[in-house]
C-alpha cells in the first residue's frame, strides 16, 4: 500500500486533577472532580463510563471547546496553550455540512489549515479508497449509510493532521458487521498514522478490542474508578479467554459503587 502520510510527533498527554462544573439554573453542578489521565505517544486509550458522567466535556476540554475550572493540561510535559494544532476532535455526532459532497466535508480541515487541496485531496481519495468508500466521494451526507457518514467523518478528523485524535462514540448506533469492520479500520488507521487516541464508548467489547488500556469513570463528580490495561495482540478475538477475563474485570468496575471495591 502506497505511503501518503508521515507518522506523527511526539504526543505524551497528561492530565493533572481537572475540575469542571456547570451552572444549572442558578446551581452549580460539578461534573469532573480532580480527573487524572495519561496517554502516552501513539496509544490508544478508551473511556468507558455511565451517561452524563462527564466523557464529551472531558473531550471538549482537551480540545479547547470548553474552558476547565482548576488542573492542569499539559503535552510533552509543557502547558498544553493551543490545542487546535494538536487536536482533531471527532463529535459524538458525525456533524458532517449537509452541503457539501463527503470528499468535500473531508477537506475541510486541509482548508481551514490553508494546505496544499491537490495533495490533501490526493491524499483523501487513497483514504476513501481503503475505507472502503471509493466512488461515493461525490455523494451528499443525506445519500451515505449512517456507517459510512461515520467513516466520511473518520477520515475528515485524519486529514486534519494533528498528532491527538479524540473521538467521540465513533462507532455508536452502527450495526454489529459494519462496526467490526469501523475497528479493523481504525486499527489500520492508527497502526499507520501512530496517532495518540482517545475515543468514548459504552461497548465494553469495543473497548478491549481496540484499547491499550481502558479508562472506567465513576459517576458524577466524576473520577477515575480504574485503569485496565489490555495486553492482548491484535487483532483480538473476543471469545479467547483472556479477553473473556478482562471483560469481566470491566464490567465489574462499571458495576462497583464509588470507591467501592472489586
Ligand atoms: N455546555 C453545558 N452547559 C451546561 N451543562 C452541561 C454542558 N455540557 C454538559 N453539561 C452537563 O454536564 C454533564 C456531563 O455531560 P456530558 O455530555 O459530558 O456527558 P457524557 O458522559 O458524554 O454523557 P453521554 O454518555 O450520554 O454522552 C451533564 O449533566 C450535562 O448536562
Ligand atoms: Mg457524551
């Protein structure tokens, strides 16, 4: 396969004690209490957690959208002060412009950016082909498959070319063939690109087949609960019992009470 991009720089991401809160009708409701997170060059690193815990704001905050309360951000070990030109940010909705084509909504990043379109676009086309899209590049978002609306929105946030990706349930309301497909995609992606990844999921199964290591949150104010790593090679079958093992171990912490024990 033919190379079109480099691997990207040095991406050690780290999190230290991150507060946030919202205002609610005059109350102020905490959402992240003290967050630590870690995610080291090139790693892939799931959070998994109960709805409203606090995943998108934590996503938005590493990429700048939303402002934190207290702690610290930091990339490389220095203050992490503009994350525009370290982050590419995939929204829980796939939040592709209705108007224009799907290799049109992939530009959009090289554009903004000012960058080369020919090579951008070159670079696109090679992408649509392995994401098995080639000859749907002039279709509008509204003639494209949920899945593929996902992998059109996947490969904006590529061609953005920042060395974080941060991906919102990519792979949510999709079904089970065209979601096992999304994976090894991603997995393609990543294994070529080595870019640092965090990505939000509810699927347990999603997580340890894609993940390093697996980040559960409590509920809100939200914490860390427990770290999983998964030392599993890919690609990884579910039914092998160590994964078996490990999905136990994740539903376990899902299920244990705040600082509670296993
Ligand atoms: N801009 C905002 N203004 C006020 N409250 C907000 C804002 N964004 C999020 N919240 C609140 O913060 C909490 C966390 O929301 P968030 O969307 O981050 O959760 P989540 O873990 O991503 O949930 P889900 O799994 O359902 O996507 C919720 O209670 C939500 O109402
Ligand atoms: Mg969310």
């Amino acid at each position: 396969m033919q190379q079109t991009a480099q691997t990207h720089a040095e991406a050690y991401l780290k999190l230290c004690r991150i507060s946030k809160s919202f205002a609610h009708n005059g109350l102020l409701l905490p959402v992240l209490d003290r967050l630590d997170l870690e995610v080291r060059t090139g790693e892939l690193v799931a959070l998994i957690g109960p709805s409203g815990c606090g995943k998108t704001t934590l996503l938005h905050i590493i990429s700048g959208i939303t402002p934190y309360d207290a702690g610290t951000i930091l990339l490389n070990g220095r203050d992490l002060i503009d994350p525009h030109r370290h982050v590419a940010y995939m929204q829980q909705k796939d939040l592709l412009l209705p108007w224009r084509t799907a290799l049109g909504n992939t530009l959009l990043g090289p554009e903004i950016a000012g960058e080369d379109l020919k090579r951008a676009e070159d670079e696109a086309l090679q992408l649509f082909q392995e994401f098995g899209l080639a000859g749907f590049e002039h279709l509008y978002p509204a003639q494209l498959s949920s899945g593929m609306r996902q992998r059109v929105a996947l490969i904006r946030t590529i061609l953005c070319h920042r060395e974080i990706l941060l991906l919102d349930e990519p792979f949510s309301a999709l079904d089970a063939l065209t979601r096992s497909q999304l994976h090894q995609w991603l997995l393609h992606a990543w294994q070529r690109f080595r870019h640092t990844i965090i990505f939000v999921t509810h699927d347990v199964e999603e997580a340890l087949v894609l993940a390093d290591r697996v980040y559960v949150l409590t509920e809100r104010p939200t914490n860390v609960k427990a770290i999983v790593d998964v030392p599993l090679p890919r690609p990884r079958q579910s039914t092998l019992p160590e994964f078996v093992q490990l999905k136990a171990t994740l539903l376990r912490w899902l299920h244990v009470e705040r600082d509670g024990f296993l």
